[in-house]
C-alpha cells in the first residue's frame, strides 16, 4: 500500500546520505516521498536535485557547551518547532523517518504531536544529542554498530546498519581514469575528509606529497575553500573542494582511501570494500563519536585507524606503507563482513513502524 513517508536529517553530509539512499527505493515501491530540512544547508544542496518536494523549517544548534549563540538558538529551535507543527498539520504524513541532526528533533516532536509513527536512525556507536531528544517519541530506533544495542530500550531498537546509495556501487574505473587524466599507471590513494574537509589530514597529505606521489596517484578531496593552486604542478595530484557524481568513478579506480570516521563514510567503504586509514576527528573538535566508530571497524579487522594526535607526515607515510603491504588481507575481510543489508533493514522498518 502506497503511503507518505516524511524524511528529515541534516547538518552534515552524514545525516542525508543514508536518506539519498532510501529515496529511490522508496519511490520504486509507490510510496510518496517529501523532505524537511534547512534553507540553504547540506541537506538542501543534496536533496534539490532529486526533484523531491523540500519543507524549509528554522533550526538552532543544540550545542553542549557554554555559548551566546545558544540563547538564539533556542528561538530558532521554538519557530522551527512551530513551524514543524504546521506542516504535519497541513501535511499529514503517513511516517517520519528522522536521520538526525540538529533540524530532526523538532520535527520528530511535531510528529509524536500529532500521532505520525516515527522511526529514527542512529548512524554513530554513541547517540548524538538530536536523537537521544528523539528517541523516546519513537516507535522504531535503527542503528548502525552491533555495540549501540545496548545504549537503546530493547523493545524499539533494530540493528540495521547504514543504507548506502547504490549509485555509489556501480562507478566504472575506466571512467575515472579517463576524468583524471593521470599519466603514470600507479595505484591511487584517495583522500577524503568528510563534506567539510580536514585541516588536519589536508596538511600532512600535503606535507608527504613528494614521498607519496612516488608511489602513488593521489585524489585529495579536500573541502571548500581548501584548495592550493601552488600544487597544481604536481602531475599524478589532483585537487577537489567537493565531488559529487564522479565521486563513483573515483572509488571505481581507488586502490586505498584515507578518510575521517564519520559513520556513514564507514559504511560506504565497507560496501565498496576499499581498504582505508580512518584519522578520527579527536575529541578536542567532537565529542569523540569517531574514535568509537573507528575502534569498531578496527576490531572487526576492517580498518586502520591513526590518531589525529599521532598524525604528522612520518606516521602517515608509515601508515599507507602498512595498508598497502596488507591491502589484501583487508579486502578479504570486507568482502566477508555481513553489515551488506542495511538498505533492506532500513525499508522493512519504515514499512512497519
């Protein structure tokens, strides 16, 4: 039976890719999919090309920490509230299916308000702020690491793992080999640093670039506003503030990937099977959500990880040394993990909260 399902989550990428990925499903299935989320925002720029009708709602941070901004905030977090009640007024879905983020939680309580079953999902080991104020209106909590089930009331919880965009999965490496244009046939090390770049890993790429480019084509994801043109001599270099479409390909031709721990980008290289070296952000910028997540992949044998603390261009190059040796005791270990059905999980959920 065809039925409105109502999605919301944003601020980063991370909160709206995993909904990219139900989009299509969903419609293939009849149902009537609508989005909620910020103006000009992450969720805004992914969703609009997708010709999905977008609801623009106000949204404050919820910050855990002393700041003016807060005392703003909390009037932004009341409109959007108001203006979340007003839409499910008009609106009327058939199910919210809320990603996080600090746009969700008002959203999610609108929702409760007026008796719309919710089901929320969780892509971090630790909940984030946004879904702990959330879950308790929810009918069904998803969640990604088998560690969460314990951290979640028993009687909601569902272990799905992360739905990943099956556009991702069917990248042609010839193709991008042919965008890149590299001259040399060596091994390509991709650099990504989550959909707002990192400082951190841009510099000790960029401070390691000889050695690496001995050994290897680099693709630096690096983030807006990050680029350097003083590099743009470096042959077998190429520099990119943001990738979307080719971002596929890319993969399609990638031999190892250097990344952040953001959950989502997990799930992804766990689907691609990419060997990876995961650099957390550190809990001097977080509040160490990425260390966990990292620490979970790392014991299941799936990931190297290196500590932002420890990460300087000696400990990087040893790092992509260690990968490479081992990248095929990695793959093999991808290929063999079974957190592949996210997708299906995440649709039987929403099908029956």
């Amino acid at each position: 039976m065809s039925k409105f399902i109502l999605l919301t989550g944003g601020g980063t990428a991370g909160h709206v890719t995993p909904n990219i990925a139900l989009i299509p499903r969903l419609r293939a299935a009849g149902h009537h999919v609508e989005y909620v989320g910020t103006s000009r925002s992450i969720e805004h720029h992914l969703i609009e090309p997708l010709e999905v009708p977008f609801h623009i709602i106000a949204a404050g941070k919820l910050r855990r920490y002393f700041s003016w901004h807060n005392f703003i905030d909390i009037f932004r977090i009341k409109l959007g509230f108001l203006q979340a009640l007003l839409l499910m007024f008009r609106c009327r879905p058939d199910i919210l299916f809320s990603k996080g983020g600090f746009v969700a939680a008002p959203v999610v309580w609108a929702a409760w308000l007026f008796r719309v079953p919710i089901v929320v999902h969780e892509s971090d080991l630790t909940p984030g702020l946004a879904n702990r104020l959330s879950i308790p209106f929810a009918q069904r909590v998803c969640y990604s690491f088998r560690e969460t089930a314990d951290r979640l009331p028993a009687k909601k919880a569902i272990y799905t793992g992360i739905p990943v965009r099956e556009e991702l999965l069917k990248g042609d490496p010839d193709k991008g080999r042919e965008i890149l244009r590299f001259e040399e046939n060596k091994p390509v090390l991709l650099v990504i640093g989550g959909s707002l770049g990192s400082q951190a890993i841009n510099r000790a790429v960029r401070q390691s670039l000889e050695e690496l480019l001995k050994s290897f084509n680099i693709v630096h994801i690096c983030g807006t506003g990050n680029k350097q043109e003083t590099l743009l001599t470096y042959e077998g270099y190429r520099q990119y503030e943001y990738v979307s479409d080719p971002l596929k390909h890319f993969f399609a031709a990638t031999t190892l990937v250097i990344s952040r721990a953001g959950a989502t980008m997990l799930f992804e290289l766990l689907a691609l099977r990419k060997p990876h070296l995961l650099i957390p952000l550190s809990k001097k910028a977080s509040r160490g959500d990425q260390i966990l997540n990292a620490a979970s992949f790392e014991k299941l044998g799936y990931s190297m990880v290196l500590q932002e603390e420890r990460l300087d261009k000696k400990t990087l190059l040893q790092s992509i040394r260690q990968l490479y040796e081992a990248r095929d005791d990695y793959i093999d270990r991808l290929q063999r993990a079974d957190e592949g059905q996210a997708l299906h999980r995440v649709l039987q959920a929403i099908a029956a909260p």
